[in-house]
C-alpha cells in the first residue's frame, strides 16, 4: 500500500491548525480512515481527507494554499501538463477536460489528481501526452 507523502502529512497538519481542531476532534476524524494518525493514511485516503479538510475552510474565510509542495508538480508543469492533454482530450468543457485527465493520470500512473504528481513523474506524464498528440495527428 501507497502511504501518505511528507507533503500530504503536512498539509493535513496545516489544515487542522488552521481549523482549529481539537485533537479529539481530529482523531475521530482520522478514526473513519480506521487509522490513529496521519501518517498511517493511505495516498487515496490523505487526499480525501485533505479534500474533506479544505472543504471545511470554505466560507470560513481560511485559505487553502494552493502552493504545491517541493517535490511535487509545479504550477508551470501543471499548466504544461493540461495544455498537452487539452490538444489529445474530446471533452469539450474545462471540468470534462480536468476529470478526464485525472482518470488518465490514475489509470496510467497510479496517482488520483494532477496536483498529487510527484515531480520525477511530470516528465513521463508529458512525454506519454506527446506521444498521443503525435498519435493523434498522424491518424
């Protein structure tokens, strides 16, 4: 099983400071996962519960960062990343396009979001979209 990276735990952390959640509250919370403490969170099961996190900050005036994480998929990759698969997708509105490509990510390299791509990963990510795209073209 895929554990939750350092960049993850962190989050979660920061989220739950920011909250201000109670330790009990935070462990209940973790007890859906089955699990004590962040670091015995699956991959899948950490960005649910940062997902479940950071929707608790909306309305609440707390902002989420949106700044990823060293090691993690830049802001420019991820720009890079979408427009390469904008040029190979037949969605046709940019939350089509943006589930669709997180399907592809999942299905062909294991990981659930885009934003989740460690950064060793974003060159194999953008090769396979230009192999597609040339794929593409040449029918």
């Amino acid at each position: 099983m895929n554990f939750a990276s350092r960049a993850m735990i962190t989050k979660i952390h920061v989220l739950k400071s920011k909250l201000g959640l109670s330790d009990e509250h935070y462990r209940d919370m973790l007890s859906a996962y089955n699990v004590d403490t962040s670091t015995c969170l699956s991959f899948d099961n950490a960005i649910n519960f940062i997902r479940i996190l950071e929707s608790k900050c909306n309305g609440t005036g707390i902002t989420t960062s949106r700044q990823p994480a060293r090691g993690m998929i830049s802001n420019a990759q991820i720009g890079l990343v979408r427009g390469l698969w904008s040029q190979v997708s037949v969605q046709l509105t940019p939350a089509e396009k943006h589930a669709a490509l997180d399907r592809f990510i999942s299905n062909k390299f294991g990981i659930s979001k885009l934003q989740w791509v460690p950064a060793e990963t974003v060159q194999k990510i953008v090769r396979t979209l230009i192999a597609m795209g040339a794929k593409k073209q040449n029918g």
